[in-house]
C-alpha cells in the first residue's frame, strides 16, 4: 500500500496528452511552454514604456545642445519637426514638459 502511495501510476493514455503523474513528479513541456507565454509581454512593456519616458525627457538636452552651439537654424528646425508632437499633449503635461526644457536650458546657460 505504501508502495502505491510512493510511486504514481498513470491509468489512462490519451495520444498527445500529457500524464497527470509526469506532471505532478517530473519534467512537462507543456507547462514550460505556458509560462514562456506568460512572460513574452514584459520585454515589450519595458521596452514601451522605457520609450514613452525616454522620449520627453530628451527633450531636455536637446534644448540645452542648441543653447550650447547657438541655435543652428537646421538643427532648430529638426529640433521642432521631432517634438512637435509634444506639443498636442494635455495642459498639465505641456505645463511639466516646458518645465523641463526651461530647467534644462538655464542649466545650460549657467556653464
């Protein structure tokens, strides 16, 4: 009896279907390949969310290499054309974007 306890047995065979025992005492494919598709979404949230940070807050020292080589008008220009879309964003967030641009721009001023 003791001896049944210890050692499962399986007492069906389904062709393509896993056994409960191997997947309660070993190695099942199965189960890895569905935590692999658990975890595929976060190398894509970091990545997106690392781009919506990263994207305002270069704005920043974008500002502050212009105030530095003194305005080149192309590199102004590009400056506009590649955050314009900033500037269709909500009033709070406009508010806290111009923040950073002056911030960065004194700090740029000050050397």
């Amino acid at each position: 009896m003791l001896e049944a306890y210890l050692w499962p047995t399986c007492d069906s065979f389904t062709p393509g279907a896993s056994f409960s025992c191997v997947c309660r005492f070993g190695y099942n494919a199965d189960m890895e390949e569905s935590r692999r598709r658990q975890h595929r979404w976060k190398p894509w949230a970091t990545l997106i969310l690392t781009a919506a940070l990263a994207y305002p807050l270069s704005l920043g020292p974008a500002c502050m290499l212009l105030e530095r080589t003194g305005y080149p008008p192309t590199a102004e220009e590009i400056v506009k054309v590649v955050y314009a879309p900033l500037l269709s964003l909500p009033e709070p967030i406009k508010r806290g974007i111009v923040w950073w641009e002056v911030t960065c721009t004194r700090f740029a001023m000050r050397r």
